[in-house]
C-alpha cells in the first residue's frame, strides 16, 4: 500500500513539472510586442504635400532633398510583410527623405531595438528597367550610391539631423532585403523611429522600399546606445529544405555611425542668377546667348538686403544665403530693357542650389498696354452712364395710361349689363328659396 502511495505522488510531480514546463515554454514563444503603430506599413496610406507623395497610417514623412513620390507598392518581391510595402522614388534625380513615428509611454531607462526591412533599386535604362531573368528580376546600378539607414531618438524629437539620434550602420541593399538594427535607451516617455535614405548620383530610375519594421523592449545586458547591424535577409523563390547541421550564431560587432552627406550637413544655400543678351526677345536664354555684365540685382530677405552686380567672368553670379524666401528685382545697365519679369520670387534651401534668370536686350521698351476705348467725358459734363429717362419716354407712359382708361370706357355698357344680369340672377335664386319654404 506504501508503495503504490509513492508511485501515485511520483507520478503527480511528474505530471506537475511537465506542466511547469509547458507553461514555462509557451512563455518563452510569445512574441514580442511591437510598439509601432503599423509597423507593417499597411494601407490606408493618406497624402502629405502632395497627392503622389503619401504616408501609411501611424507615420510622417521628411523630405531633405528632392521632391520623391511615396506610394504603395503590392509587387512582388518588393513586399516582405503583409499586402504592401512603402515605395519612395524620384526618377532622374537624387533625394534625401525619412519616414518617421512618435511612440510615447516609453519608461525613461527602457532599453529599445528598432528593426527595419529595407530594399533598394538603381537602373539608368529607364527602357529595359535592368530586367534579368531571373529572381529578383532586376539587377541595379551601384553607381547610384545608395544609403539606408535607421535611427532611434532616445529624446523624441522630430529632426533626423539631430546629434541626440542613435543610427545603424549603413546599408545599400540592392535588390534585396537586408534587415537593419540599432539599439538606444529611452531618455523621455517620447522616442522617435526613422526610416532614413539618400543617395548620391542620379539614374533614370531611383527607388527604395520599406517594410516590416518593428519597435521592442530588449534585455539591458549587453545593449549600448548606437550598437548596429545589418544582416543580409534575401528571400528565395522556393524555400531551401531543412538541415540539421547547426549553423554558428555571428557576432555582432558595432560599426560607428557613417557621416550624414554634405548637403544634410550643410546651414545655407546657393542662389545662382544669371543675367544675358536677350537677342531673340523670348525671355529665356538660348545656348549661343552672351552673358550681360553691369545688371543689378537687389535681393531682400527677411533679415538681409543686398546688391549684386552681375560680370561676364561669373556667370552665373553664385552667392550663400540662409534658407528663406528672397525676392530678387533685376534693374538692367544704360541703354538696356528687361524682357521678362524685373522680379522673382526665390526659396532657398540648405544644401540646395536655385536659380533665376534675367534677361535684356539693347533699346528694347515693353509693349505698352492698348489705351482704354472708355469715352471721355467733358468737365462738367454728365457721366453718359447716369443720364436719367427722356421727357419723351414719360410722355409714353402717359400715353399708355390714356389709351387704359379709353378701353374701359369703351367697355363700360356690357359690365353694366353684367353687373345687371348678376343681380338679377341672384334675386330670382332668393325668391325661389322662400317658395319652398312656404
């Protein structure tokens, strides 16, 4: 009887620590939350600044540089997680942009990992589109110069080029997916995820793609502000069949922060005016027209006027200025009229290069505006407008009322006669009406 009491509770904290353990296992297999609000990237997608230009639910847009398109994209392989991916591109020019999100009730200390999913595609044959074969589809130009990169403010502000950011490393992930890490630690209740790009030269087609990016608390052990790393993820058309070799895990090793490219770092811009003989008189300067030295040029700013006068050996005439809006007026040398507009409206940006462009021709005079056809009026004239009626047409009118009354008249003896009949007729009706009573 002992014996079998022992088997029973043997058997029962068997039972009991395979239980423990289960639970204890589907723990550990719980995902971890992510903190992003869609951080899929998934529709609807609302426009900012543009109808082309347009944001998933949850994020904002930046724009450094350029003026990219911002869509959805469902192509596949273009699309790591759920129905779409975010698609920013500017074809036949650079840009520089990042998608950004808020995320508040962080606990200051909390040690965070942003992870991101980045593509990128460069082709200068907007003909073929580089098309190849086979997967991925395309093979891109590296000549490009590429740059993905993301970012965690641990303050939780709102500029990308703010020393307080904790960056990846760099990556160019052509025609693939490459998954890119940074870790920081919250220093607010409010932090702030970016998704940042840019590039350096030009193609015919210039696209970057975004997708499954996710915010969570890590463990503190062994996490430091601005540790990165970026792992190569490029899916296959079919799944690769199982092993059961282990593969070693590979150290993460922290690679320093690359610096942001000269034209982010940058705190003012070029306005670059030129100035030229204007021989055909169309207003814009043709490549076998002169520049013209000696024109004037007064650029006003909210906090900065200044002259410029324009020489043949600086053409164009390049100078530094704060970003802001200038309004540049252009006054021509002796003997010279301008042949367009004598102003211009001009924003400036840091980093960026604007132009404007004044051009004059010798005795030139614009065409004056054709005189008015109104009449002149004499001093002490009427106005023409605001003569009162003729005598004649109130002599109409009262004539229109002599003819009225004639009619009546004319008229008179049949609604005597009508008026009688009326009258008659009702008296006969009363008479008639008492009869029967009686």
């Amino acid at each position: 009887m002992i014996r079998k009491r022992c088997w029973g509770a043997l058997a029962l904290a068997l039972f009991l620590a395979a239980s423990l353990g289960t639970v204890s296992g589907a723990r550990a297999q719980q995902p971890v939350p992510n903190l992003l609000t869609n951080g899929d990237l998934e529709t609807p997608y609302y426009a900012q600044g543009a109808p082309t230009r347009t944001v998933p639910q949850g994020w904002g847009l930046w724009i450094g540089a350029g003026t990219p398109d911002a869509l959805p994209n469902k192509d596949s392989p273009q699309v790591r997680s759920g129905a779409v991916a975010w698609h920013l591109r500017q074809n036949g020019a650079v840009f520089t942009a990042a998608g950004y999100q808020q995320v508040s009730e962080i606990a200051p200390g909390t040690v965070l990992e942003l992870v991101a999913h980045g593509w990128a595609f460069a082709c200068a044959d907007a003909a073929t589109r580089c098309a190849i074969p086979t997967f991925p589809y395309a093979q891109s130009d590296e000549a490009a110069g590429t740059t993905l990169r993301v970012g965690l403010d641990p303050t939780g502000g709102l500029d990308p080029l703010s020393s307080a950011v904790q960056w990846s490393a760099d990556a160019a992930p052509y025609d693939q997916w490459a998954a890119l890490r940074v870790t920081a630690t919250a220093q607010a209740e409010t932090v702030t995820v970016y998704l940042f790009m840019t590039q350096q030269t030009p193609l015919a087609l210039n696209g970057i793609y975004w997708d499954a990016v996710s915010l969570s608390e890590t463990s503190g052990e062994g996490a430091a502000s601005g540790t990165a790393s970026v792992v190569a993820t490029t899916p296959s058309p079919t799944a690769p069949p199982p092993t059961a070799t282990p593969t070693p895990t590979p150290t993460l090793t922290p690679t320093p922060l690359a610096p942001l490219p000269a034209a982010l770092a940058a705190e003012t811009g070029t306005l670059c005016v030129t100035a030229f003989h204007d021989e055909n008189l169309n207003a814009a300067r043709d490549p076998d027209e002169a520049a013209l030295p000696d024109l004037r040029l007064l650029v006003t700013g909210t906090d900065r006027v200044i002259t410029l006068i324009s020489a043949e050996d600086s053409d164009p005439l390049c100078t530094e200025f704060a970003p802001g809006w200038y309004e540049i007026a252009a006054m021509p040398p002796d003997g010279f009229g301008l042949t367009g507009s004598g102003t211009a409206l001009i924003q400036v940006f840091a980093g960026r290069e604007v132009a404007a462009a004044f051009g004059a021709a010798p005795g030139y005079v614009a065409t004056p505006l054709p005189a008015s056809e109104a009449p002149t009026v004499e001093a002490g004239a009427p106005d023409p407008g605001l003569v009162a009626p003729s005598l004649d047409a109130a002599g109409d009118s009262a004539d229109d009322d002599s003819a009225l009354l004639d009619q009546l008249y004319e008229y008179s003896g049949l609604l005597v006669l009508a008026a009688a009949v009326l009258i008659g007729g009702g008296g006969a009706l009363v008479l008639l009406a008492l009869r029967r009573e009686a």
